[in-house]
C-alpha cells in the first residue's frame, strides 16, 4: 500500500535494533536512578553529619541538660512537619555518626565546624592490613556512600572504634551488601577474620600479588549457616556447604567462582580429585580448596601442594596467575602449620573454621525425649491369651 500525504514518515527500525536499544533505555534509566539515589544519600548523610556535630558542640558549650535531644526533637518537627528523621533516637544517631567518624575526619570543614587543612593528608590505618592507609577525602566519599540504615547497625556494633566502622564501610561500598549481608558480617565478627590465614603468600608470591591473595582468606571461616549431626563426616559437611552454595561463596568472599566438586585431576597414569576447585575472578588465578574435619596434619599441605602443581599444568592459561591453595580444617596447631608452609613450594594457606553445633540449645531443648514420646503414646492393652481346650 503506499503511504499517503497524509500518513507521518517512520524511519525503519530493525525488530531486534529496537529491541536493544529499548534495553539500553532501560538500563540506561535505571543507573541515572541508581546515581540519583546515591546523590541524595550523600547529601542527607552530610546534613546529619553536620548536625551531629551541632548536637556536639552545643552540649559542650552550654549546659542543656538532660533534656535537650527531647526539646531539639520537638522544635525540628514543628519546623519542619513533613521531615521524618528528626525522632530522639534517630537524633542520637547523629551524634554518634559524627563522634565515631570526626576523629578520622578533623582537618575538613563539614558545616563549618571542623578546622581547614589540606586534603592530602592520610588517616591510621582502618582495615587489618599494616600500611592500609587512605587520604581523607576517600573516608569522607566511603561514609556517604552507604546507606543510612547501614550506618545504624556499624554505630550499634562500633560506637568508638572508627577503625573497624570504616572496615565495614568499606566493604559495603566494595562489594554492594545489602543490609542483612552486612549484620551476618557484623555477627560473625568478619573484621577480626579477614586475610588472617596462615600461608606462605608473601615468600611464594610476588609482593604485588601476595597481599591481594592474602587479602581473601579468612581464618576462622565461618560455617555457622549449616547444622549438622555431632559426629560429621567429610562427605557430610561438603553436602552441607554445596547445598548451601549462595551462602558459602558469600563467605569465601566477593570473586569467588566454582569450577567443581571433586574436580578430576589426571597426574600420569593416576586419578585425583580435589575437594573444591574455584577461579577468583579479581585474582585472575584458579584456587583449590581442601576440607578437613580432623586437626591440621603437615602431609595435608603435600596433598594440596600436588593439587595446586596439577592445575597449574592441566587448566592454568598464560593470561592466568599462579594458581593458590587453601586448606580449611577443623582445628590447627599454628607452629606447626607455619613451619609445613616453610617446606612447601606452592602457595598455600591454613584455616580453621567454626560451625555452630548440629541444632542450636533453644531447638534441642524442646524436642521430647524417648522417654516423653513413649509416654505420650496410648496405653495398649496386652493381647489375651488363648484358652487352653478342656480335654474331655
């Protein structure tokens, strides 16, 4: 049919051209909505800061008593009705973000009350790494970079210890958790258990990488999200932690990808298998992982050793770096694992890891015991006995 004078000119789009650029619109709608979100966070983040340390000052410097949050509360609502955030509680907060965080801040204006310095200056170290040290100016963009519902559940935990508030802060940015990832973290104490392992990184890897590696072990790991019976086996608690993946590479940490359970590893003539093979994609190298559910014996690091020299010939690429063991066990005696990291070539470390027991105390008290199930079942007559015949 051919179009008349009056029908609108279209340019035509290809079907699968349209598509995609509906796709782009929408991703593209969707990051200016993700970028508006952290814009208006940041700057709510900086009023609270700044009225923090209003909330600061005027209690120093006049004697309000007791009273005063409850008054400032009230006062703030009747100004400014439509405003939720100016509760009791919410105004302790503020106080508090501004008392955890001003002594990694001093030197930088924030609602003019913090003396002027230059930017470059660096603050202690915050994460668990020696010489971890970032200028100011990155602390003050990693704290208004999370939400605010975040900075509760850190002020909770860490109310004068800035050091491992910025740990979590940082993480968070890093590795986008959500609130209920960050108070998992914050229980089961990942500050104290970051790049803890025992290994032998810093002799058998370059320094440029060896505190990247170290960086993404743990010690103790953390199991406490699988429940299982006193008297595990291997194969048992290797089920547990595959049928609960999602939680165990949350554990392991951000880059972790598995490659395989029981991974086949043909080394001449003869079959191996490792226990779990993953690849870390920020580390750009595989990593073998060997359970155990016994203490830490020194011909565990030989078998690791094999495993982590098998990869390297059998799946390593040029493009990738030399593969990395780790070895989780149950218990560990530290002498002697360190001085077994000192016979071995490969790169490897040593974990424990922590699992809660097979049912927490709460649940196990209320199971009944044999004796309450035997009871509550219903009496049962015996059988009688068959009359004997009279013999006549």
């Amino acid at each position: 049919m051919k179009r008349t004078s009056k029908q609108p000119a279209v340019s035509a789009i290809p079907a699968s051209g349209y598509a995609d650029w509906l796709q782009a619109l929408s991703r593209r709608y969707r990051q200016s909505q993700i970028k508006a979100a952290i814009a208006v966070n940041a700057e709510m983040l900086r009023f609270y800061f700044s009225l923090g340390a209003d909330i600061v000052r005027m209690e120093k410097d006049q004697p309000w008593g007791s009273g005063f949050l409850k008054r400032l509360s009230s006062d703030l609502r009747k100004a400014m009705p439509d405003a939720q955030c100016f509760s009791v509680t919410n105004l302790k907060y503020m106080r508090g973000f501004f008392r955890l965080y001003a002594p990694c801040l001093i030197g930088h204006q924030v609602g003019g009350h913090l003396e002027k310095r230059t930017t470059d200056e660096t603050m202690p170290a915050i994460g668990h790494q020696a010489g971890d040290r970032l200028p100011k100016a990155s602390v003050f963009k990693l704290i208004f970079a999370v939400p605010w519902r975040h900075h509760i559940a850190i002020i909770d935990k860490f109310r004068t210890n800035p050091e491992a508030a910025l740990f979590y802060v940082r993480q968070t940015v890093a590795n986008g958790w959500s609130r209920s990832v960050l108070l998992n973290f914050l229980d089961t104490k990942l500050h104290e258990r970051q790049g803890k392992a025992l290994t032998n990184f810093a002799s058998r890897l370059p320094e440029s990488e060896s505190d990247l590696a170290q960086e993404v072990t743990k010690d103790p790991y953390s199991f406490d999200f699988i429940a299982l019976t006193p008297r595990y086996r291997e194969k048992e608690l290797k089920d547990a932690l595959l049928a609960n993946v999602e939680r165990f590479l949350l554990e392991l940490g951000q880059g972790f990808m598995l490659v395989g359970r029981e991974y086949r590893l043909q080394i001449g003539a003869k079959e191996k298998f490792a226990d779990l093979l993953f690849f870390h994609m920020n580390l750009n190298r595989y990593v073998v992982v060997e359970v155990k559910t016994t203490e830490f014996e020194s011909e565990h690091l030989g078998q690791l050793g094999l495993y982590v020299s098998a990869v390297n010939h059998l799946l390593k690429k040029p493009s990738h770096e030399p593969t990395i063991g780790l070895l989780i066990c149950k218990t560990k005696d530290n002498t002697m694992v360190k001085w077994a990291l000192e016979s071995t070539r490969q790169p490897v470390g040593v974990s424990e890891y922590r699992i809660s027991d097979s049912l927490p105390s709460e649940i196990a008290s209320d199971l009944p015991s044999i004796a309450e199930i035997e009871s509550s079942l219903p009496a049962v007559s015996p059988a009688p006995k068959p009359k004997r015949k009279r013999k006549f």
